[in-house]
C-alpha cells in the first residue's frame, strides 16, 4: 500500500482507512494559507515542509456560520454533529483516498467540490469518505475552498491589484486545488489524464462554473453534476442566485466596507478572521461567483447551451423532492396574466394543461409545479443536439424512499449518502434495499469516472440496468427508486410546453418538437 508518498512540497504520510487496502491522506496543503495579503487573492503555491507530513487528520473547515443542532433544521440534523469543529482561515487543504499499490498503476481520479450555497460546507462531512469510492480502483480527493465572503468579495481596490483574478477566489481555489492534483496525483498511483471533476448543489453549480471557464484547458476528461443545473422557471420562484456581474459585486463590497468601518482593502486585511465572519453574518448578503471576466466569462448555464464549454461527458440528475418551481399566485385571474406574460399567444394551451379553465386555482398550481432542476436539464439536452456537439449526457432521477421520523421524502442533498455509499454513517433506519441501490449508485458512478460511460456490471458480477445517453429524440434517464431501472417516459406535457418555449422565448437554439 502507498502510505508513504513525495508530493512536490515534501513527503506526506497516510493512514489505512476502514479498509486497510485503502490508505487515507488527509489535510494536504494545495495551497499557501489565504490569510493576510492573500486574503481576497487568488490562491498562492503552497511552501515547502521538511520530514514527513503526517497526513491523519482533516484540517480545519472554512471560515463560515458555526452550524448548531437544530431537530427542527433536517439539514443541521443530517449533517451537523460535530458543532465545534475547528474553523480557519487557513483552509485551504484536500484529502486523498487511494488503493494504489504503486505509484505507477495510473488509476482514475475523481475530485469533489462540496455544496452549501458557496456559504457554507467542508470536506470534513462524514458523507463525503472517499472510502467506498476508492474500493472500485479510484483515486477520490475532496478539495477545500474558500467560502461567502471570504471566498466571493469583490471590491474595486482588488480589480486594481489583481485585474487577472480580481473575483471567484472559492472557485479559483477549487481550480488551483484541481490543477494540484493533475501535477501531483500520479504519486498516489491516480492518472492525472484522466481525471473526473464532481459536485452536488452549489459544487455541481461549481463544476458548471469549471466547465464553462476558458482557463481550464485539458484539466479534466469528464465532469459530475448532482442537483446543480440552474435557470430560471416561473417569476418569483425558488431558483438560487449565483451569479452577479463584477460591477454589481464591486459595489456591495464598498458598502461592506463601509459597514466594516474601514477605508481600503490594506485596512479590511487586517482585521480578525472571526470578527470579518460575523460582521459578515450580521450584514446579511449573499457572496457567489461573479462575472469577472477572467475565470468566468458568463452565465455557465447559457455557455453550457451555446456549447461554449469543455467538450467532456457530463452525468447529471436531482432528486425528486427539491427546488419545485410554481407560479407565485394569489388568484386565477392572477394565474391568468402570469401565463399571458410569459407565453403570449401560447397562453391559453399552458392554461389548458394546467387545468386552469375548469377553475380550481390548486389544482392548477399543482400541475403547472415542476422539478426547475429536470427543467434545466431538459433544456441543456435539447441545446447540446441543436449546437451540434451531442456530447454524451447521462440523465438520472433520484427516487428513493427515505425512512426516518420526519418523513423527508427524496430531499436536497440526501443521494449524497447513496453515491458515496455511506449510509452506515446516518442515522437513519436504512435496511438493505438502501444498501443495494448505494451499491448500484457507487458503481455507475465510479464507472462513469473511469471511461464516461457508467454502465458495467454489479460488484455482485451481474449486468446492472443499461444507462443510455440523454438525447431528445430518446429524452430519458436511470431512476433510483427502490432499485435502479432505466425510466423510458416522456418527460410530462407541462414539462415540454415550458422546454419549448424557453427556446421560442430565448432563440439560443432550434426548437424542440
């Protein structure tokens, strides 16, 4: 086993995992600590060290809110049981999972970039163990970054010092950490050609961000986004905002400033890390990538459509219970002058549709309501054939019955337990249909991360449920329910009225049938 390897700072120690033919590198500086003049900076090498780095432990979380316990919060319960984990600045670190032998086997490598709004979340979550993952002969690194404000200030006196990277400082360390990886990962035995970048929520909005910059030519063969496909569906729906524009970003960041009671940036560099995150906290904005111009160049959603990305394979899905988007309407003549507004003289087929002429306002925002993640979806997979590059897209649907006292249904975030095949970590009452489709999950996606294409067999050595590309002559996908079955359905009426009219609306490609 590899335990012992030399990166290009120094030696670096692991431990064996659970599993001891698997061995555990954790807390690896990829960069120099962004604290002082590189806070606000895009991420800087990282210095040498002398002896033997004794990887054992995760290092501290990114500067964020300190999570507390909350039964009545399904996100802090889930996940937060380790409220005084330890916080800093100096943060930004990664974690290896690696089965190697050699140095010299030349395995696929899959790097993770976690969710939490680009506001909070860390590698340190017990879901993210790259065990499970590694089993299947690959290298799993879980990367730290920068987060809020910390990770996303914008202020004028930064474009000035750094106007080849004066914004995305989270998404840069990300990028930093995944270009570490490509120069050092062969010495844990991974192939840095062929290397797999994944997130879910924002890290699979991060993963678009990655797909669509310019700066990231040849890092990586294929990319992963889990619940992280987003555009906008109804006015007044539920769809994050990610992205602002850097003037936009540079004028919040002055009146942060001012709120700070500081004149300049040399001033706001000073002040105490744990202070900067709870003024932050009290100022009460939202700090998310921001057109810079440099590592992004727009909206990664509309590139994604214009096929102004990498040109790698992408899997991509959600989770049937999050980010429902309806009309925001008190009554049906409201409902009415929505439909109006948005579909002109389509109105009337969208209000057919949804049942609106028989009167019954519930009813109609019930049918209207659907997953604005599958919607993005759907859209991205027509405009990746009208572009041309018919890429291949893997579609998935996470169904799965969710036991516990709360009732949770398939809720945001909740698949992570299932791909990384970690539900011995929850607290939940999983029983063995849970473990199977874990185990099916874990192995289409760790074979999707070897070649691009997930099918394969079961680690029982039959042929799991054959997963075909997405294509809008054959609009389908694998949904994991109580097992794994590939759902040939049309996508429902609703669903492609609104995908045909966001084309008719925005002209960015040929219209569906």
């Amino acid at each position: 086993m590899l335990r012992v390897v030399r990166v290009e700072n120094g030696i670096v120690q692991g431990l064996p995992a659970a599993d001891p033919r698997i061995t555990s590198f954790k807390g690896i500086p990829f960069a120099a600590p962004p604290v002082g003049e590189n806070r606000w900076r895009a991420p800087q090498p990282a210095e040498d060290w002398e002896g033997v780095l004794k990887a054992y432990e995760f290092a501290p979380v990114s500067m964020q809110v300190r999570q507390e316990i909350d039964v009545n919060n399904i996100y802090t319960r889930e996940w937060a049981v380790e409220p005084d984990i330890a916080m800093d600045e100096d943060c930004l670190y990664l974690n290896v999972w690696t089965p190697a032998n050699r140095a010299d086997e030349k395995l696929p490598v899959f790097v993770w970039y976690f969710g939490g709004g680009l506001q909070v979340g860390h590698t340190a979550e017990m879901e993210f163990d790259g065990e499970r993952i590694a089993r299947r002969g690959i290298v799993v690194v879980t990367i730290n970054y920068r987060l809020n404000v910390f990770g996303f200030l914008s202020h004028p006196e930064i474009t000035a010092e750094s106007p080849e990277a004066p914004a995305n400082f989270g998404h840069l360390d990300q990028q930093f950490a995944t270009r570490w990886v490509k120069r050092n990962i062969a010495a844990f035995g991974g192939d840095p050609d062929n290397l797999t970048i994944g997130g879910q929520s924002a890290g699979g909005g991060s993963v678009m961000n990655q797909l669509a910059s310019p700066q990231n030519e040849g890092l990586f063969q294929r990319a992963i986004v889990q619940s992280g496909i987003f555009t906008k569906l109804y006015p007044g729906a539920r769809t994050p905002r990610f992205l602002r524009d850097l003037k936009e970003a540079e004028e919040d960041g002055v009146r942060f400033f001012e709120f700070l009671g500081v004149s300049s940036l040399a001033e706001a560099r000073k002040l105490d890390a744990v202070y900067l995150r709870d003024k932050m906290l009290e100022y009460k904005s939202f700090w998310g990538t921001v057109v810079d111009q440099a590592f992004c160049v727009g909206d990664a959603f509309e590139r994604f459509l214009q096929n102004e990305r990498w040109k790698v394979p992408v899997l991509l899905g959600h989770t049937s219970s999050e980010f429902i988007g309806a009309p925001e309407v008190r009554s049906l003549d409201e409902f009415r002058t929505m439909a109006e507004g948005l579909f002109g003289e389509d109105a009337d087929e969208f209000l057919a549709l949804c049942d609106a002429l028989s009167g019954n306002l519930e009813e109609a925002v019930r049918k209207a309501s659907v997953c604005g993640i599958e919607y993005a979806i759907r859209i991205a997979g027509q405009a990746n054939a009208d572009t041309g590059a018919r890429l291949p897209l893997y579609y998935y649907h996470f169904d799965a019955e969710i036991p516990g006292w709360d009732r949770p249904g398939a809720f945001h975030s909740v698949d992570l337990w299932f791909f990384f095949e970690t539900l011995a970590k929850c607290w939940r009452p999983f029983v063995g249909k849970h473990y199977d489709l874990a185990r099916r999950m874990c192995n289409y996606w760790a074979n999707f991360i070897r070649s691009g294409d997930p099918n394969g067999q079961d680690s029982t050595g039959e042929e799991m449920p054959r997963w075909e590309p997405y294509t809008p002559e054959a609009p389908y996908g694998m949904r994991f329910a109580d097992t794994a079955e590939f759902y040939r359905e049309q996508p429902s009426e609703i669903m492609r009225f609104l995908v045909r009219q966001y084309f008719k609306k925005n002209k960015t490609a040929s219209l569906p049938e």
